[in-house]
C-alpha cells in the first residue's frame, strides 16, 4: 500500500515523466470540462426558488410576502423568482454576489434571524443593506427584466410618466429609490430615517404592471 501510494505521489509530482503531452493537454481539456459543468450545475441550483425557500427564515418571511404581490402572480403569468431580483444575471456580478450572500450562512448557523421575533427585529438594518446594494449597482436586478429603453410612457400613469423620463433619464435616481416595498412588505421606519428607507415622495409603494 505505502509503495502504491509513493508511485501515485511520483505521477502526480512529475506527470510528464509518466504521459505525453497530448495525453495531458486532452485530460486537462475535459477535466475541465467537467469541472466546470459541475461547478455551474451547483450554481444554478442555488438560483432556484426550492434552494432560496429551504429555510423557514424565507419561506415564512419574506417568501410567503412575495405571494401576495404582483411580482409573484399576475395576468401575463410572468413570474420574477428570488434570484431574479437578487442576484444579477452577468457572470461576474453573479459570483459577486455569490461570495457576497455566503456569509448568510454564518447567520444560519447562529441563529441571527431563526425566529419571527428576531426577523421584524433585524428586518430594517437588511433591508438597508439590500437597498443600498440595488442603489450601488443602480438597480442592476431590477433592469435584468424592466428595460427603461423599451417603456411604453404612454400606458403609464401621468405620475409614473413624469417619474420615469425624468428621474431615470438624467440617473438622478434608480429603481430602487421609489419602488421599496414592491415585492416584500416595508420594515416599521423609526421617524427620522424616513430619507433613506421609505420611498421617494409621491411614488407608490407597489406598482400594477408585471414584473417583465
């Protein structure tokens, strides 16, 4: 066994001494190959609503809101998913905010939210968290499905007319700053804080449009 475990050191230390280039080179090509189609399998899995909703912190939280919107059920029977408005569709900010959303499982394991109590106790400080993130990439998700380039402004209210061709034209403000509580019901907002949390003034809180 010690000497089948040396030779295996051997071939592993010095391949070439023991294989021909071509066989090497067409090895690493499929190892490759399947070591890429095994990580991209995980990483659609993750992207799934089964994956998202395993946990009862989402499914009876912020999973069982999500049912009572537009997002979820409407007349075209489009459906916007959890990663669809959580996790951008380009590759690089997709592994982003992959590596980003892996400390979640650091509060999983400590039971940061574990609770219904602990939820609506945490539930401002996350949301700010997330809001911020959708202001920084200027609502990267949210334009995976609604194209600002392909708005119809004239089956649109007079608000969301004057909103869009004003603020989204000059990038004054993003998805974000008026649609909170668009797919998730908004956290209790301390007087003071309402700035940064609540939507901007004279916007509606959810919209009767479908979400692609």
């Amino acid at each position: 066994m010690r000497k089948l475990l040396k030779r295996y050191w051997a071939i592993i230390r010095r391949p070439s001494v023991h294989f021909s280039l071509g066989f090497l080179t067409v090895g690493g090509f499929v190892g490759g190959i399947l070591f890429w189609g095994a990580f991209n399998t995980a990483m659609e899995l993750t992207n799934t609503e089964q994956f998202c909703t395993g946990c009862h912190e989402m499914r009876d939280n912020v999973y069982s809101e999500l049912k009572g919107t537009i997002h979820f059920t409407n007349r075209s029977g489009v459906r916007a998913l959890c990663s669809d408005c959580h996790v951008p569709h380009n590759w690089t900010d997709k592994i982003a905010r992959k590596m980003q959303a892996s400390k979640e499982v650091w509060g999983k394991i400590f039971g940061t939210i574990s609770t219904r109590e602990k939820f609506v106790d945490k539930r401002l400080e996350l949301a700010k968290h997330e809001w911020a993130r959708f202001k920084a990439n200027d609502s990267l998700e949210c334009r995976n499905c609604h194209n600002y380039q392909y708005m119809d402004f004239t089956r649109q209210s007079v608000r969301a007319q004057n909103m869009h061709s004003t603020y989204l034209a000059d990038r004054t403000k993003t998805c974000i700053d008026c649609h909170k509580g668009i797919a998730h019901t908004l956290p209790n907002i301390p007087p003071g804080s309402v700035s940064d949390a609540a939507p901007a003034s004279g916007a509606p809180k959810e919209v009767a449009h479908a979400p692609r």
